[in-house]
C-alpha cells in the first residue's frame, strides 16, 4: 500500500488553482498489479482536476504484483487533497497532498492482512538489504536495494547510503587486479554521494594506479571533457566538481605565497567554474524537460505555462531551435502573452550561439507563475515515512568493514512505515 501511495502521488499534477479540492477514485487491483475498473468516486466539481486523478494513477499503473495468497482482486478508494493556505495581498499557496487508499478484498481473502502485507514489502526487501550488507553478501545487498528504490517515486537517503557503500566495497575488493573498473565503481558511489571524502579518496587513489595524476585540475578537467563529449554528465560533473576543489586549493597556496604556484590559476578557476555550471546546467534542463514532457502528454497539452517551461529546459541544455519551438507553442497556446512573445525573441537571437543557462522568465501579470511539475525530491520522514538518515553521507574503507561494522550505531525506524522494525544498523560507522 506504501509504494502505491508513493507511485500515485509522484504521477499527480493537478491544475493549479486557487480553492482547495477534495476528489478520489476507485479501481480494482488485480493479483498482477494492473488497475481495472478505474472510475470517479467523488468528483472534485473540476473536470480537469478530476483528469488529473484518473491519469495519476493511469501513469503510476502497473503497480507490484500482489503477494502469494492474496484474493484475485482488491478494491482501492485513493483520495486526493488539494490545499490552498491564503497568503497576504489574497495570493494562496498551493499544496498537492495524495491522500491514502481504503483497501477491501474481493474474492475471499483477509482484508486486513492483505494490506499490511502491501504496506510492508518496501520494509521487508530494506530488512533482507541490510541482513545481506551485514553478511557482507554484497551481491546481494545491492538487489534488495535496488528493488526497494523501484518502490519509491525518490532514491531515500538510506538506500543511497547503502548502495554507494557496496560499491565504495566492491572496487576496494578489484582495485588491485583491475583498477579500470575499480575506478567505474568510485564514480558510481559518487554518483549516489557526491561529496563522499572517503570515495574521493579512494578514487584518486585508483586513478593513481592507471596513471593519473589525481591532484592535477587539469587532468582532472580534461576527464571531465571526455564524459562530456560522451554524453555521460553525471560523471563529468563529479571530474569537474573534482577538478574546481583542486584549482581553488592550489591558488589559495599562491595567494599565500605569490612567487609560488601556477600564474594562470585564477582563470583556469573560473573557467572551470563556468564548466560545472554548464554541466549542472545540462543536467537539470534534462530533469526538467522530462517533467514537462511528461506533463504536456498526460495532464494538459494545452498548458502555455508548461511549453514556457519546458523551452526554459532546452535552453538550459543548449537545444535553442527545440527551445524556440516550445516557445512557439507557448504563444499559440496564449495568444498576444508579453511574457513569451519577450522570451520568443530572446530565443530567436540565441539561435546558433554557445550554451548558457536560462534566465527565468516571469509569465506575466496576469499569468500564473511558471511551476515545475512534482520532481521526484526526498522527503523528510514525517512526510515520506521513511527510515531517520544517517548523519554521515561518506562510505567507510573497505578494509575497515568488520571493525567498523561492530562500532557502528544503529538507526532507529521513524514514522508509519517503520512501525515493528527493530533498530538496524547503518552503513557508515562513526
């Protein structure tokens, strides 16, 4: 039942408006996951919210399959919220809450066991990933993991935690006998944890065995061009993030000592500032263009807002002629709009140039903000019900796994979704 909260919720979008609304709908769930029978049950009183429930779960669909012994179908009544908080100057403050599903069984069956059972998998495959971590089965562990964060709408921080762990582990088993995909793991366990000081190390210190100067910025730049050039962004970002922290300690040695140290440093810092831009840039123009996209074909087609949205996320990527297109859409969809007759233009005149983060455009006086459709961002765990994080984000030596694996604290479960878990251990040790 957690995971189909959590898929429903992360798939609506509903119009923006300025009352709050209360809609729900009713489906069976069949023993293979999929939704029939999906139908209003209470409708809202707006056609276009009551559009934007249906397609939620239309898009969340098909859900897991239901546990052995479960009856041939349950029936779901999921309620969607929609708050307005008024503000000063009669402005309001928009919150989407998906609400909960009333689960009865058809069929036969036990109607309260069937749905703790499907409230708890997500909780049983963490369990399974933790026991495998802990018996260092890392093959393993990674499994459960990886099938638990299929039942999320985000990657929660535990997970990535454990995961970036396993693979901090892995290449610290390899590094010796193949370094080349010792290294391919550190990326990964960065790419989960960015600012992990012990991967960093690590990794630098594989790239040493292949020959690589870990400490040069220049080195570490010119990694970064070649995932650029690869298309593989999530890795020149760590190289390039890699290669500014490099260039901004060595130019703080010659400030200190000006007869010392590379002359160039300071532009080659701001050169590399730009690059992580452009690269971070890239990367959330590609977040958000999937939203958009996904908005603009499932939720309302007609949303000037969203093809104005979505040709700030092509600019931010460079795609200027896709952008304008967008833009172009987004006159048609509001005619005569000052906002995006200005940005059309602007567009116009960036057609051919270098890449360079948009400028957020206002949508005018009479229009609406431009608002993202929901992103797929961590949730505290009042909200999410999920586990209390870890206070630390780095992975350990692997080395170090069975001293630290005993000094470990552990971490309690919090919220709805932890109720009966015992306290486990985290993967990062103090």
């Amino acid at each position: 039942m957690e995971d189909l909260q959590r898929r429903i919720k992360s798939a609506w979008f509903p119009p923006r408006g300025n009352k709050s609304k209360r809609a729900a709908v009713i489906f069976d769930l069949g023993r293979d996951g999929k939704i029939r029978s999906l139908k209003m049950s209470t409708s809202s009183g707006d056609k276009i919210l009551d559009g934007a429930c249906l397609n939620a779960v239309k898009n969340a669909s098909p859900f897991r399959p239901l546990p052995p012994g479960a009856p041939a179908k349950v029936d779901i009544n999921f309620t969607f919220n929609y708050n307005v908080f008024k503000g000063s100057g009669g402005g309001g403050i928009f919150q989407r809450i998906g609400g909960g599903g009333d689960i009865s069984s058809a069929g036969g069956g036990d109607e309260s066991s069937t749905g703790a059972t499907l409230g708890n998998t997500y909780d049983e495959l963490i369990n399974a990933g933790r026991s495998a971590f802990q018996g260092k089965k890392y093959d393993l562990a990674l499994k459960k993991f990886n099938e638990a964060s299929q039942y999320s709408s985000y990657t929660e921080r535990e997970i990535r935690l454990y995961q970036a762990t396993i693979y901090d582990r892995q290449a610290a088993l390899i590094l010796a006998k193949d370094p080349k995909a010792a290294v391919a793991l550190y990326r990964k366990a960065l790419v989960l944890e960015p600012n992990s000081p012990y991967v960093i190390k690590h990794l630098d210190q594989a790239l040493e065995k292949q020959g690589v100067k870990s400490t040069s910025y220049k080195e570490r730049s010119a990694i970064a061009d070649s995932f650029m050039s690869e298309d593989k962004y999530d890795l020149a970002e760590i190289e390039c993030s890699r290669a500014l922290s490099l260039a901004i300690a060595e130019e703080r040695i010659m400030q200190a000592d000006p007869n010392s140290g590379n002359k160039s440093i300071s532009e080659d810092r701001k050169a590399l500032e730009t690059k992580r831009e452009k690269i971070s840039s890239t990367i959330r123009g590609r977040r958000e263009e999937e939203r958009w996209r996904n908005y603009l074909q499932f939720i309302n087609h007609t949303s000037f807002e969203a093809h104005l949205g979505l040709a700030l996320a092509l600019e931010r990527q460079g795609k200027f002629a896709e952008a304008k297109k967008a833009a172009e859409d987004a006159l048609l969809a509001s005619p005569k709009n000052e906002a995006v007759e200005q940005h059309l233009k602007r567009l116009q005149g960036l057609e051919g140039e270098v890449s360079k983060p948009a400028e957020v455009i206002n949508a005018g006086q009479d229009a609406a903000p431009v608002e993202q459709p929901a992103a797929k961002t961590e949730q505290s765990p009042a909200q999410a019900g999920s586990v209390t994080q870890p206070e630390k984000s780095a992975a350990e030596p692997a080395e170090k796994a069975e001293k630290s694996s005993a000094k470990a604290e552990p971490a309690t479960q919090a919220g709805p979704g932890a109720q009966g878990s015992s306290n486990t251990v985290t993967p990062v040790a103090k």
